[in-house]
C-alpha cells in the first residue's frame, strides 16, 4: 500500500487504468474486477482527489489567515506596551489607580 495521498492516487489511477484495460478485463474480472469494480475505484479517486484538493485549499487560507492573526496580535501587542507606558507614567505616583485599566504595580 503507498504512503500519503499523491502516491495513493497515482498508484489507485494506474490500477484502475490496467483493470479497465481490454487486454486485461476478461482475466480479472473472473477474479472481482468487474466493470462494477472498476467504475467504483474510478469514482472513489475522483472523490478523493476533490477532497485532498479542497483540504490543500483550505491549509492555504489556513496559513494567510493565521499570518492575518499573527500580525494583528504583533500590533496590539505594541499598542497595548505602549497604552501601559502612557498609563504608568500618567498616575506613577498613584499605582493603585493602574488597577482601573487592568495593571498591576510589580515590586
């Protein structure tokens, strides 16, 4: 049995190919290989390719989005530090007023 989708697919569509072949269908087909049997694994590697299409399209968006997310974090991270200096240097001398937008005096 191949390992991982491409090779799973490359290998199904040759067996379907060869099965399907003219030269090949009379002797298999006393075995299983009927036309039944053929049709279903060409159906099922149509149906498999579409899946691992959508999947890889999918894991493409996945990537830009959590580049989106990365980089929307980065930058609340930089204006929250910044919004915390503001604050800090604001009420320096009245720590406990921090507590009002969600700081704590580390000592």
């Amino acid at each position: 049995m191949p390992d991982g989708i491409a090779n799973l697919l490359t290998n199904a569509q040759l067996m379907v190919e060869a099965l399907a072949a003219a030269d090949n269908s009379a002797e298999v087909s006393t075995n299983g290989g009927t036309e039944e049997f053929v049709t279903a694994g060409r159906t099922t590697v149509t149906l498999l390719e579409g899946l691992n299409n959508q999947q890889e399209e999918l894991k493409a968006d996945l990537k830009l989005k959590t580049a989106e997310v990365n980089d929307a974090q980065r930058s609340l991270r930089d204006w929250y530090s910044k919004a915390s200096r503001i604050v800090k240097l604001a009420y320096w001398d009245q720590q406990e007023k921090w507590v009002e937008f969600g700081l704590t005096a580390k000592r």
